[in-house]
C-alpha cells in the first residue's frame, strides 16, 4: 500500500520556507503568552524555547542546503567563468586584429602617398 501513495520530497526552498514560518509562527505565539495574563511563566518560557528550536532547526536546515548546493554553485560559477573569459578573449582578439587591420591600412595609405609623391 505504501508504493501506491507517492510523497514528493519538498524542495529546499519549500522546506526552508516552511522553517521561516514555524519561526515568526513561534514568535507570534511567543508573544501572545507574554502579553496574555493568564498564561503562565511556564507557558512563556516553553514559547521561548519553542522559538530556540525553530530557529535551530532553521540554523541547521539553512547550513544543510548550503552544504548541499555547493558543489553545484561552484560549478555554476566555474561556467560563468569560463564564458566571460572566453567572450574577454574574443573580443580581445577581435580588438587586436581590427588594431593590426588599421595599422595595415596606414601603411599602404602611406606607401601610396611615396610612390605618388
């Protein structure tokens, strides 16, 4: 029966996303219970700590993705890489012909003002 039913793994971003809101859902509670008269000091300080683990878990969560994701950010930024240095170097060495073009062309300008001359 369990293969029948397909659980998608959520994403990074989603599961992150879903970390930022247990925080600021927390913190909202949090601040209910400190503003409530009727809750007690217990009541504040098992909100405080349902805030610290929030967090942690969003500290953890974060630190996971990006330890995840490196290699394919350094990967992607190789390639980012390499295509502006290919784009620099064509365009450096379509600089230096038109450079070595137009130093051609004043050569014969000037070869043809001798023989006119």
């Amino acid at each position: 029966m369990k293969d029948l039913v397909k659980h998608e793994a959520k994403s990074d971003c989603a599961v992150l996303e879903d970390n930022f809101i247990n925080v600021f859902e927390n913190l909202g509670e949090c601040l209910d219970s400190v503003v409530d008269e009727k809750k007690t000091k217990m009541n504040v300080v098992g909100s405080l700590f349902g805030i610290v683990g929030s967090i942690g878990k969003l500290a953890l969560n974060t630190t996971g993705c990006a330890i995840k994701n490196a290699p394919k950010a350094i990967v992607a930024v190789a390639a980012v890489k390499r295509e502006l240095i290919e784009a620099g170097t064509q365009e450096w060495n379509k600089y230096q012909k038109q450079q070595k073009e137009e130093a051609l062309h004043e050569k014969i300008m000037q070869l043809k003002l001798k023989t006119r001359g």
